[in-house]
C-alpha cells in the first residue's frame, strides 16, 4: 500500500472501470443510449452512444474511450489535439496494441 507509483498494469485496469461506469452511467440516465448507435470517429464501427465522448468533435465509442482515457493516464497521449493527431494518423490502434499486450501478461 506504501508505494504510490502505479503501474501501467494498474491504471490500464483503473480506465477500464471509469470507462464502464460511465457506459453504466449513461444507460442509466437514457436507457436508448445502449440501442442507438452512430458511427465512432476513431475506429470507424457502428457502435451505441452509451459510454461515447466527444473530443473537440471527434466523437469516440465507449472502446475508443478506453484507449484514449488509458492513453492520457499513462502520458502517452498529451491533450485533446494529441488524441486527435493520434486518431488521424490510426496511432490508437497501436497504442490498443500496448494495451492488448498489458492484458496478455496479466492473463499469464
Ligand atoms: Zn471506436
């Protein structure tokens, strides 16, 4: 409990609840928000606004949401116009990569 640096590891699966509350929350406050559905900036799917945020107009889905949140806790996204410059450039697949790879050592 003494050690205050978290790991990597930790605040990945620190995102992972903020990021589910607020998809919790936002069915909760508009229960159609989990069936209607728009097409996520980022990863290009159709997925349900419950758990979406707009960046500066960019609006991401709840999983888009994970990898940005995760990207800004651990310092490898700076701001909203990183996130966007990521986003452009298909970075956020490569930083889901990371975090895939985090999973996967846990699981071991
Ligand atoms: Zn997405």
């Amino acid at each position: 409990m003494a050690n205050e640096k978290k790991t990597e590891q930790e605040i990945i699966e620190e995102m992972q609840q903020v990021v589910e509350q607020m998809r919790l929350d936002d069915i909760e406050e508009d229960p159609s928000s989990a069936e209607e559905c728009f097409d996520c900036d980022c990863c290009g799917q159709t997925k349900p606004f419950a758990g979406s945020i707009d960046y500066n107009g960019y609006r991401l889905c709840n999983d888009c949401v994970l990898l940005a949140e995760t990207g800004f806790a651990l310092g490898k996204i700076k701001d909203t116009n990183d996130l966007i410059n990521f986003i452009e450039d298909k970075n956020l697949e490569r930083l889901c990569d990371f975090i895939k790879q985090e999973e996967k050592r846990e699981a071991n």
